[in-house]
C-alpha cells in the first residue's frame, strides 16, 4: 500500500540519534569535565573543584530531577536519590573526583537505558495511516463523499479500482481480485464477486465493487487490530515493576542504615560526631548500586551491538532479557518463512506443444494482467530469456483469467475449474494433474487454445531457502516452533510439513493469532512471535518478543515489533537466542560478583575501619570488572 512509511527510517540507533538525545550529552559533558578537572587538581586546585561542581550538576541534574519529582509525588525512595546522596557524600569529605565518577557512571548508564527505552516505544501511527478516511456512499442514486466513522450498517458504498475498502460489508454488485494481505497476510489476492464478505484496510484490484456495510467503522477488523495492538503495549511487564520495588526498598535501607550511623554509633558507641559522619559517606559511597546497575546494561548493550553488526536490531536491552527465555516461536508464514510473492512450481504441457513456445504464449497473454499470478508468469518467461509474442483482442474474463489471439489463435487462461464435470477421457488425466498440484498446496491455472487443453500452471509461494536450517537449529535448543498464517489449511499443512514446524495454526484472522499467541504463553511460557505483515502486529504486540521482518516488512509490523531482521535473516534468530541466554548468564555472574563485594565493603567499614579511598577503589574496581565482563559479548 502506498501510504506505508519506509520502514528503513525507523527503528535504527544511529550516532547522530544518539547524540540528540540530551540525557546523553549531558552524561558525555560530566563525564569530560570529570576529566578535565582530574587532570589540572595537582596544580589548580580551586578550579578542578568548580569544574566537578559544574560535572555534578551537568551529569546529575536528570537524575536529581527524577528523585526529587519520586519523592514528593510519589512519596517513595529510589536509586536516583541514593546516587545523589552517595555523590555528594563524597564531596563533603573531599573526594570529589570519586563523587563525580559516580554522577558520571550511572549517568551514562541512564541515558544509554533512556534511548534504548525510546526506541523500543510501539508506535502505531503507520498502521493508523492505513486506515481509510472517506468512503462514496451512494444515495438515491447519487455519489456523496463521507467520513467512514458516518457510514451506518447497511448504507451502500462504492470502491473503485485501486482504492482501500472503508469498511467490512458485503458485496452487492461487482467483481475484483481483493489484496487481503492487511487482514489474513495471504500473498495472492483473492476474487471476490457478489455475495462476498469483503474488509476495511484491504487493497481493491481492477474491479469496481458495490458494497453494502455490515459493520460502523469502531467495529471493523482492521479497528480491532489498533485496538488489540493499543492493548498489548499498554501491558507493564511484571519484571519492571518488580525493578521499581526494589528500588524503592533498596533506597530506604540505605538511607535508613546511613542517618542510624550518623545518629545512633555516636550514642551507642560513643563515637565523635565527625567519624560517624566519615563512616556513615564510606558506608554510602560502597553501598551506592553502581556495580549492581553496571551488571545489567553494559551487557545488554554489547548483546545489541553483537547483534547489530548481523543485522538483528533490538529495540531494547529488555528484550534481550526476555528472548533468553524463549520456548516457543510462532511464525508467520507468508513474507517470513516464504518470500511472500507466488512463484511458477510446475508447467505442465501436452505432447503436441513446445515447452518453451507454449510459456511465451501464456507469458504474452499474461503481459497486460496486474493480477499477481500473471505478474509471475511473465517473471517466469522473462527469467528464461523468451521472446514475447504480439497479441491481439486481448481481454480480461471477469472471474476466470486472460483470453487473447496469439498467431490466429484463441487463447485462455484461468481458473481450472473449466474441467469441473468433463466427461472427456483426455481432460481426466487433466483432472487427475490438478488434484495432485492442488494437494501440495499450490494454485493451479489452465492454459486452453480454442476448446483444447494445453497445459497447466501452478504457483505457490516458495519457501524461504533458509526456512528449514532456521526451525531445525531452534528445535535443537529446546524450543518448539508453530507457524501461524491467514492462508488455507491445505497450503499451509504443505508448507509447514515441509519447513518442519511442530504445530500449524491456518485460515486465521488477526484475532485468533493473537488468541493463539497468548494459548501458547499460558502453556509453555515465553512466546516469540516472528512475521511481517500489518495483520501480524496485534500478535507481534502480545508475545513476549515481537520480531520483523525489516527489508519487506510492512512499517506497522516494524514499529510494533520488539526486534527487527533488517536483512529479513531468520537464520540468526536462534543465535540470537543463544546469545541472549548467554547474556544472562553474564548477569547472574556479575549480580552476584557485585552484591559480594559491596557487602565485603560494607562490614569491612565497620569491622576493618576500612579507608574511603579504599572503598572507592573497591566499589569503582568491581563497577569496571563487571563492565568489562559484560564487553566480552562484543565478540
């Protein structure tokens, strides 16, 4: 559909994206003056302390902000005003340097965590764009432009030739080949005459249909897919809100156990106001969750730039988290495990013609059709170098196909159905050839000089060469793979036999996909659902990760999904996987690395009197290590 933003401008981390975004600046200009003042403290001492004061409140104004709006709006603690308090901690006894670090680590850390977070955002106005605004509704006998949201159930409407059809109705009048693609993602258009149901959102053909409404437009399928995409997005993931709790409980025993040192060891121990004060900032400054914040998001990044460098975007470092727990992928099939447009399979010709004479004809014929399967046919002749024929009367057959004189001769071709109820012993070997192409799912046309048959063509969309090699490795890490497809069940029981899957859910309309998505998440947990279509973005929305397909994908399922193969490269999906799983191993490792040595930090403050600067060398050292951890994924 020509109203499809390009999915290649969404969607893609970029440097210059980056560097607009002002959280990152603001980390990147902290983390320079930190630097900077580092460099002259020997020699200008009062200036390096104005640059760190200028580096706390470039780099620590978000996060200060972001505290300060938690505590008095939402009256909770976070790890935002915890790092704050460990900063300027260490700057009331003179470790400035050390305070800046701080600012400038988690920072950086949150603005890298703010973009990923912006880009992983489902988007749903390219599949807005696609909803028709205008419909001609005819009344007594006349044309009115309207709003769809005012054609009523039952008012009469026109779609010409080319045009979206604004609402789901019923035809009255007309014929065409219908683009359903939006609504069931089947490749080849489907004829529709009268008596047929036809949708809002799908692409009119050559015809001109007649339609009477059957839905208001709040009702249609197409509205049901924004809404079941809305939904979907509007769904916090149990993870984060853990996060948020914890959070909050973390800061509150910080600032609890800090002020009680303060306070209390005075009384208690009978400690001098001014060490329980020094102990208290050690005790904040090593107790501050670099480290423990450092375990997750350099890893997640170097999983993402991995990937990135094979073509595979992630829209965020939560995904990466969640595809490591994958134990099913569900499939689209056409555009995803095939390529989406129908291929010539078989030309069957009889005895008394030339193969390649009888292909030029059809292609000939064919050459003035937009229907798909002629577009295919003509591929088919072209890619073996024949010479087109001159054509005379040539016409569309409303319903069946192409008739056109080629060399004095009559020739059609179209729907086999011609040879419905034949009695002749010829056709039956006819007969017996098309129940056999059509049990491998494939549609069958007729070629026909005159009364004669003179051959038979069938088309299928092909499998994608790498299909097979991609559910086979899945299968191999333990997880199962279903293919979920608007096509007909007999297509699509020969194409999923072939590629391989464990299950075949056919002849589904965008809510069932959906209701198939969430099936398999009741079942079996964690569900990645893989397609290109705008009719897969409700399911993409509702899977725990949404993958598509970025050279041919439709912009809606793009912007819907979770991750997109920029190079459509299904292949990498379970190294992908692999990696994921592997990333999360890298975290358990450095959660528990991290929480070790803070509270080896912590009780060696009060047991071993340890020093600040030791503490910040502690605390600093493990934050790197996991770092550099984590940057081992990079490979």
């Amino acid at each position: 559909m020509g109203n499809q933003p390009n999915p290649h401008k969404r969607g893609r981390f970029d440097l210059r994206s980056m560097l607009r975004n002002k959280e990152m600046l603001a980390a990147l200009g902290s983390g320079l003056l930190t630097l900077l003042a580092w460099s002259i403290g020997h020699w200008a001492e009062y200036l390096s302390v104005l640059m760190y004061v200028a580096a706390y409140a470039i780099g620590g104004w978000t996060t200060a902000r972001e505290a300060v709006h938690t505590l008095v709006k939402e009256h909770e603690l976070d790890v935002n005003l915890l790092m704050i308090a460990a900063a300027l901690g260490a700057a009331t006894i003179g470790y400035w340097n050390e305070g800046a670090l701080l600012i400038f680590i988690f920072a950086l850390s949150g603005a890298l965590e703010s973009y990923t977070m912006e880009r992983s955002k489902k988007d749903i106005s390219s599949l807005m764009a696609l909803k028709p605004e205008t419909a001609l509704k005819i009344e007594n006998g006349e044309m009115i432009q309207v709003n769809i949201e005012e054609l009523q159930i039952g008012d009469l409407f026109l779609v010409k030739p080319g045009e979206l059809v604004p609402a789901d109705g019923c035809i009255q009048r007309g014929f065409s080949a219908v683009n359903q693609a939006s609504i069931t993602g089947e490749a080849i258009p489907v004829d529709r005459t009268t008596g047929d149901i036809v949708f809002a959102g799908t692409l009119n053909g050559e015809g001109v249909l007649y339609v009477e409404a059957t839905q208001s437009a709040e009702s249609t399928v197409f509205a049901k897919i924004i809404r079941l995409v809305e939904e979907a997005e509007s769904e916090v993931p149990q993870s984060q809100r853990f996060i948020k709790r914890f959070e909050s409980f973390y800061a509150r025993v910080v600032v609890t156990v800090t002020l009680a040192i303060i306070v209390l060891l005075p009384i208690v121990l009978g400690w001098s106001f001014g060490m329980a004060f020094y102990k208290a900032m050690v005790f904040l400054v090593v107790a501050s969750p670099c480290a423990l914040v450092s375990s997750i998001m350099p890893v997640m990044l170097s999983a993402i730039s991995n990937r990135a460098r094979k073509g595979i975007l992630f829209k965020g470092g939560a995904h990466v988290e969640n595809m490591a727990l994958t134990s099913v992928v569900a499939f689209d099939k056409t555009g995803t495990l095939t390529m989406g447009t129908p291929q010539v399979t078989d030309f069957i010709v009889d005895e008394r013609y030339e193969r390649d004479d009888l292909l030029a004809i059809c292609a000939s014929v064919e050459q003035l059709s937009e229907h798909p399967l002629a577009k295919a046919i003509l591929r088919k002749a072209q890619g073996e170098g024949l010479q087109l024929k001159a054509v005379d009367n040539a016409q569309s057959l409303t319903g069946w196909g192409m008739s056109a004189e080629v060399d004095g001769s009559l020739w059609r071709i179209g729907k086999c159905d011609i040879l419905d109820g034949s009695t002749d012993k010829l056709n039956s070997i006819w007969i017996d050839q098309r129940s056999r192409l059509i049990a491998q799912g494939k549609t069958v046309s007729i070629i026909m000089e005159g009364d004669q048959v003179a051959g038979l063509i069938a088309l299928q969309d092909t499998i994608r060469p790498q299909a097979v090699r991609t559910v086979q490795s899945l299968q191999s890490l333990g997880i199962r793979v279903a293919m979920l497809t608007g096509d007909h069940r007999d297509t699509a029981q020969v194409i999923g036999e072939q590629i391989g899957v464990d299950w075949i859910y056919a002849d589904l309309q965008p809510e069932e996909k959906v209701a198939h998505v969430k099936e398999l998440r009741v079942r079996y947990g964690h569900v990645v659902m893989v397609g290109d279509g705008v009719n897969d973005a409700p399911a993409l929305a509702t899977a725990t990760v949404g993958i598509g397909m970025g050279m041919n994908g439709s912009g809606t399922a793009l912007e819907v999904a979770d991750v997109v193969l920029m190079n459509d490269n299904i292949e990498e999906i379970a190294s992908t996987i692999k990696l994921a799983r592997r990333a999360q191993r890298v975290i358990k490792q450095n959660m528990v690395f991290s929480i070790s040595i803070i509270l080896i930090l912590i009780i060696s403050n009060f047991i071993g009197d340890i020093a600040l600067p030791l503490g910040v060398i502690g605390h600093e050292g493990s934050t790197i290590l996991v770092i550099l951890n984590g940057l081992r994924l990079l490979r």
